[in-house]
C-alpha cells in the first residue's frame, strides 16, 4: 500500500506539473507579431507589441519559478523530507496540536522565503518595465510582513480548532469541520473588505460630484440600495485597474480603484458598477459561497474515510499517524479530483460573468460595458487571444472578445 500511494503522488506531482506547463505552451501559440484581425480598432500596433512582450516576460518567469517548486517538491517528498521534519519537531513538542502548528508553521516560512526573490523580481523587474509597478520597497515589505501575521493569526486559530475536532471527532469529523469553514467563509465575506483590506490600503467613501450622482441615480434605478461605495488607493502599489463587490446584507460594499476612475470615463465607471451589482441581484455571491463549501464538504469527507490510513503517514517518511502528514498526501492524490471540480467552477463562474454582462447592457447601457472593459484589458496588457484549452481549464472570466459579442448582442 505505501509503495502503490509513493508512486502515486509522484505520478501525480509530475503529471499535474506537465499538463500546467503544456497549458502554458499552448498559450504560447496565439502569439502572433502582428496584429490579429479580431483585434483591429481595439488594440494598436504599439500596445499589442507591448502586450506580447508582457505576456513573454510572465510566461518565461512563470516557467522559471514554477519549475523550481515543482523540483523542490518532488525532492522534499522522494528523501522523506516531511516525515523527518515531523520527527525533528515531535522530539522537542508532544501536544498533537502544537505539533501540527510548528509542521505548517515552518513549512510557510520556508516557503515564503523561499518565494520572496521571486516575489521581489516579479513587482519590481517585470511588472515595473511594463510601467505596472508603484510599490516601494517599505510598502513591498511591510505588506510581506503583515500578511504574514495576519495569516498566521488567522490560520493558526483555525487550524487548530480543526485539527482539534479531528482528534476528537471520529468520523464525523468532516461536518463539524465544515460548519467552521461555512462560519469562517461567511464572516469573511461580510467583513474582509472593512477589517482585513484597511490594513493594507486606505478605503474612502466616493466624495459628492457627478460620478456619485451617477451612481446613486443607476442605484436608484436598478432598485438597489447602495449606500457604500468607497475608493482604495490601489494605485499606491499599482497602476492596473479594478472594481469589487465585497459583503453581505447590510455589509454589502463597492469598492472602486483610484485607478479605475482615473482611466475611465463617468459612463463607463458606472457600467462597470452595474456588472457588480448585476452579480448581487443575480444572487452569484451566494452561489459562489455555496458551491465553495460544497466542494470543501466533498473534500473533507473523503479525507475523513482515507486519513486514518497509517500509509498516508508512512508514504512521507514517518512511522506515528498524524493530521498534517496525512493532510499533505492526501492533498497531492486529491488534486486531480480538485481540478475537475475547479472546472465546474470555472465554467459557472464565467456564465455569471455573462449575465452580469447582460444585466448592465439591460440596465445601463452595453456600449460603455463595452468600452470600459476594452480600456481596462489593453491598459493592463491582458492576453485578449488566449488558447481555448488554456481558457477552459483556468479562465473565471470569458475573454474580452467573448464577452463584447455577448454584449452586442443584447443591443
């Protein structure tokens, strides 16, 4: 049994990483040094060269990086890495928990440090040439720092109160697990943007003037009662555009980029604000909360019938049964089950996106969705011709030139 589960995760691991980098290549094969005809009046030449630049330098950095993991993984696992740092960590620590704890705690940390190089070139080389780049140095670190603790803070406690219920709970592990995700997941959603963003930008309330009344006119409209809509200074680390719907109920908030005002006219700031809203009264937020936990649900049950197995343990290089061993290869054996249901999710995720599309075309008015989203994707240089098999297993969202022949055809 250990040795077919040994194969298995390295049949796994080094599948998963071939099937990714051939995704990537495929991508490779839209690039054209000309422009293609489906891109006439919506990028020029100058852009478009620059766009295909763009998309090089991330695909050869993305090779580059995800190579190296992909190694350093597999050499971690064939030496038994895992299991000898449990064992290093169970000789001087004997709660289970505190165990687990220190195992995730150190695997982070490494992992942060061994990222942050490759973190630093990517904002500061890559996204900088491209003209991207307004994070200092302060800002760049600061931001590594907090999001350490924060996550470290946050995880921890829950980590631990899972790993808790695992030790007591049997097999109805699973459900008592999910019911803390679902408290977890809710809360997030209801107050990340009021709790965790400030701790890092600096949101405002959109400030009285025509964009306001624009605003509140289309709310007003489309029956919805919008009395937060907060600007965040995104353009103190970037200068790529965005626009958010965060909450629930009474917490529901938009949040737009200084950035997204600065590029877009009144018209097309508020169309972008009606896709959001489009999400909210199609009810996608829930939907897409629901569909998160069913998948964690189906995840959690399975782990909790094949985690007491002792070759799970065994097959990272450690005799005592234990929550985070069994955790990581079972995480590695689940990921191809994993990408078929993030095909699901993908796929709703993009029809919610059409009709989002539909509801702003319907309710405001489709030529400046139109005209936002063409501005949006050529200032941030996006691949607007990606291969179809690289769209089907990672896109969220349709491709631009998807999305605007849905929205033609709604006028």
């Amino acid at each position: 049994m250990v040795a077919f589960l040994y194969y298995s995760i390295l049949i796994v691991l080094i599948a998963d990483f071939i099937f990714e980098r051939w995704l990537d290549y495929l991508n490779t094969k839209s690039w054209s040094k000309e422009l293609p005809p489906e891109l006439v009046g919506i990028y020029n030449e100058e852009k478009y060269q620059k766009s295909q630049e763009y998309q090089k330098a991330t695909y050869q950095f993305t090779l580059v990086t995800e190579s190296l993991g992909f190694i350093a993984v597999v050499v971690i696992f064939a030496v038994g890495g895992f299991g000898w740092l449990d064992g290093i960590i169970r000789l001087r620590v004997c709660n289970p928990i505190y165990v687990a704890l220190l195992f995730f705690a150190v695997l982070g940390l490494v992992s942060e440090i061994f990222s942050l190089p490759f973190s630093w070139y990517d904002t500061f080389i890559i996204e900088a040439k491209f003209g991207f780049n307004k994070t200092t140095q302060r800002i760049f670190f600061f931001d590594k720092i907090k999001g350490l603790i924060i996550s470290s803070f946050i995880g921890g406690l829950i980590l631990c109160l899972i790993i808790w219920i695992y030790l007591i709970a049997g097999t109805l592990f699973w459900l008592y697990s999910l019911i803390v995700i679902a408290v977890f997941s809710s809360v997030m959603v209801m107050f990340y943007s009021s709790v965790i963003v400030p701790l890092f930008n600096k949101q405002t309330p959109l400030a009285d003037g025509d964009l306001k009344n624009a605003i509140s006119d289309f709310s007003i409209k489309a029956g919805f009662i919008l009395d937060n809509v907060y600007v965040i200074d995104g353009s103190k680390r970037s200068t790529k555009a965005n626009a958010y719907f965060a909450g629930l109920g009474r917490k529901k908030r938009i949040v737009l980029y200084d950035t997204l005002i600065s590029e877009l006219e009144t018209e097309e700031i508020v169309a972008v604000l009606a896709h959001e809203i489009g999400h909210y009264k199609k009810h996608h937020v829930y939907f897409g909360l629901l569909s998160s936990l069913l998948s964690t649900a189906v995840m959690l049950y399975i782990f909790s019938l094949v985690s007491s197995y002792p070759a799970f343990t065994k097959v990272l290089g450690s005799e005592v049964p234990s929550f985070q061993l069994a955790i990581i290869s079972f995480g590695i054996l689940y990921s191809p089950l994993s990408m078929l249901i993030g095909l699901g999710m993908n796929y709703s995720s993009r029809m919610h996106e059409y009709q989002a599309d539909r509801f702003a075309a319907e309710q405001y008015d489709g030529k400046y969705l139109a005209s936002a989203l063409k501005k949006l994707s050529i200032n941030n240089l996006s691949n607007l011709t990606p291969h179809p098999a690289y769209v089907f297993f990672h896109y969220s969202h349709p491709t631009l030139l998807q999305r605007l022949k849905k929205i033609a055809a709604t006028e």
